[in-house]
C-alpha cells in the first residue's frame, strides 16, 4: 500500500491553477525527489500534504487514512513532518535548547538530553551546542531545522530544498543524513533544484511543471528527457 497518494488534486488560487489534477503515489521506504521550474507549484504541493492549504479538489491519502480535510496537526501526529525552505529555527537559543524545544513535550530527564546527544551527533552538531542557532553558517542552520523535523521520528519527512545555499561537502553530506534516515525506515519527498543531489539520494523523481506532472522516472530517464530539458532552457531564457 502506498504511503501517500494523491487523487486528480487541484489547488487554484483565483485564476491560477498551481496544482494541476495531479495523481502522485509514493511507496514506503522511498526516497523520492520533486523537480521543475521555479513557479512549477512544488511548494504548493507540500502545502497540500502538509494541511497548510486545503485543495480546491481531489483527495489526499496517507497510511490508508484520507487526510484531505484533516488538520495539520493530526498530520503530523501521524507521522508527516516538513522542512520548509525558510529556516525556522530560534535564533536567539541555543542549538542544543532548539533541539529540547523539539522533544521536550515527548520525552523527560534523561531519555530527553540522550536523544538530545544522538541528534546532535547525528546532524554534525555536537560542537555547537551551545551556541546561538542565529550564530550557525547557513548549513549548519539547514540541519538542525532538519533535526527538528526529524526529532518527532516521522515516517514521511518531506524537505524543501533541504540544500538550498549549502556548500557541495555540505550538500553532500545533507544527502548522507537522508539516507542514512531513509534505512532507517523514514520515506523522503525532497523538492530540490541541485542535480547531484538529486543523484546522489532519488530512487525516483517526478517533474512538475505548470502545477501538473510533466514525468516520472529515474534520474537517468529525467536528464534523457527532452521535454524535460525544454522546460528547464525555457526557465533559463524567460
Ligand atoms: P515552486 O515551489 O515550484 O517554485 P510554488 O508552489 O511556490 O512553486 O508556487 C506556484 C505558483 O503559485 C506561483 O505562481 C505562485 O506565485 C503561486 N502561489 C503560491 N502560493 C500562493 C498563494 N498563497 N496565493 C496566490 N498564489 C500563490
Ligand atoms: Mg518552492
């Protein structure tokens, strides 16, 4: 059974049709990368799934639940969790209070600072932990808004541009931490622009364009694409 689909969903926002009767299934324990043009609708679609906006048609299901019209926060009790392009992490804690502020309805006294530990551990930030998150590079930023996302064990993570800005040995290592996720049972939708990471991390990709799904495939399949190269020159001359 599918982990998500979406059945002929439509988002129109007035006159714009940002989502185009799109019919998307993604399988547990994929990882699978979302592409197209900038205005393409890739963040409207996450949206969609996230409960953040209310289709204007069709249906969304996730684990064998229809979660159309359910709030967000039933989403996420489910297991869905997001992280969005624009960091929100609290600038003015530190890494490791950011981290406790993630968990801390969960867990208590020692279970808390150990899994405090393991995520800082895991998302190369055990020497930073008592600075400022408002103080970390950019990248650095980028995965500990991951590390918020992933502090509640979600089983659907989606990430908006997860590499947005980061160097390529910190893109590289982003793509490390999302596998090293996915083996451990989570399924990934990550919208990105950047190919290598595309490569690196995809089992498959979807390309929207103009709100609707222009092709699905492998990475070797989308970049054999001529239509899909059409899009992307057409965004380069535009
Ligand atoms: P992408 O993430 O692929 O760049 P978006 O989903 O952000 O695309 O946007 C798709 C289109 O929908 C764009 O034309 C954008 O201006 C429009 N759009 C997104 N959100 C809204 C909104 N809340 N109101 C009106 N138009 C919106
Ligand atoms: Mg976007």
């Amino acid at each position: 059974m599918a982990i998500l689909e979406t059945r002929d969903l439509n988002k129109w926002f007035g006159g714009l049709h940002v989502t185009g009767g799109v019919d998307f299934t993604l399988q547990p324990g994929e990882i699978h990368c979302l592409i197209g043009p900038n205005g393409a609708g890739k963040s409207t679609f996450f949206r969609l799934i996230l409960g953040e906006y209310l289709p204007t048609s069709g249906r969304i299901f996730y684990d064998g639940h229809d979660i159309t019209r359910a709030k967000s926060f039933a989403r996420i009790r489910r297991g869905i969790s997001v992280k969005f392009q624009v960091p929100g992490i609290f600038k003015a804690l530190s890494v490791r209070q950011n981290l406790q502020i993630a968990l801390q309805h969960h867990l208590a006294g020692h279970s808390l600072g150990e899994e405090i530990d393991r995520l800082l551990e895991f998302l190369k930030l055990k020497d930073t932990e008592k600075q400022l998150a408002g103080d970390l590079s950019h990248g650095q930023k980028q995965w500990l808004e991951i590390g918020m996302a992933i502090a509640l064990k979600p089983k659907l993570l989606l990430l908006d541009e997860p590499t947005a800005g980061m160097t390529p040995d910190e893109t590289f290592a982003t793509g490390e931490m999302v596998q090293a996720l996915n083996r451990n049972g989570v399924t990934v939708l990550a919208v990105e622009h950047d190919m290598a990471f595309v490569r690196q991390i995809a089992q498959s990709v979807t390309v929207l364009h103009f709100g609707k799904i222009f092709a699905q495939g492998t990475i070797d399949d989308i970049i054999a694409d001529e239509g899909v190269a059409a899009i992307y020159l057409g965004e380069v001359h535009a």
